[in-house]
C-alpha cells in the first residue's frame, strides 16, 4: 500500500513510533530509505517516456474509433469511443474534450 504525507506527517510519525515502539520506527525508516534510493532518474526517465508511449496509443486509439463512428454514422460520445477503441471509459473519459470536438 502507497500512501502520500507530507515531511511534516512523516516527522510526527516518527516522533509517535519512537515513543512507542522502537522496532516499528526502524522498520519505518528503513522502508522510507528504500523508497527514496529506489526513485533514480533512470526509472523516472523509462516511467515518464512509457507513459508517454501510452497516452500517444490511446489517443490513436480514440483517432481512429471517431473515425469509424463517423463512418458508420453513428452518434459519438465518450462511451461509444470507449467501446469502439477496446479502451476503458475512464481512458476515454480523459480525452472528453478531444473527443467531442471530432
């Protein structure tokens, strides 16, 4: 489980479990310093361009579901893309505006 805190929730975590239970505090910082060693620019750099590559799939994907909907002359809405691009209706949902201005 992932959960996002600020430095100052993080500090005030650390300050409760030093109180109360030293093994769970170490436990806790080792976690924390595994997490920050594991963030390296060569993994944000392959996230970044793997995000990338999927966000250009969807949208080619939406290109050409407008294109057959409009081919076959049938109304265009997010969830009519969504089924005619084999994408969730989230993914769609994300491109609303692109869709409806087709």
């Amino acid at each position: 489980m992932r959960i996002t805190i600020t430095n100052e929730e993080f500090n005030n975590i650390q300050k409760i479990l030093v109180q109360n239970d030293i093994s769970l505090y170490e436990r806790f910082n080792e976690e924390f310093k595994k997490s920050i060693l594991s963030c390296t620019p060569k993994k944000i750099k392959a996230t970044n361009k793997a995000n990338i590559a999927k966000r250009k799939k969807s949208r080619n994907a939406i290109t050409n579901a407008v294109n057959m909907l409009r081919f076959e002359d049938r109304d265009i809405t997010v969830y009519s893309v969504a089924k005619t691009a084999a994408i969730s209706y989230n993914t769609a949902k994300q491109y609303k505006d692109f869709i409806l201005a087709q």
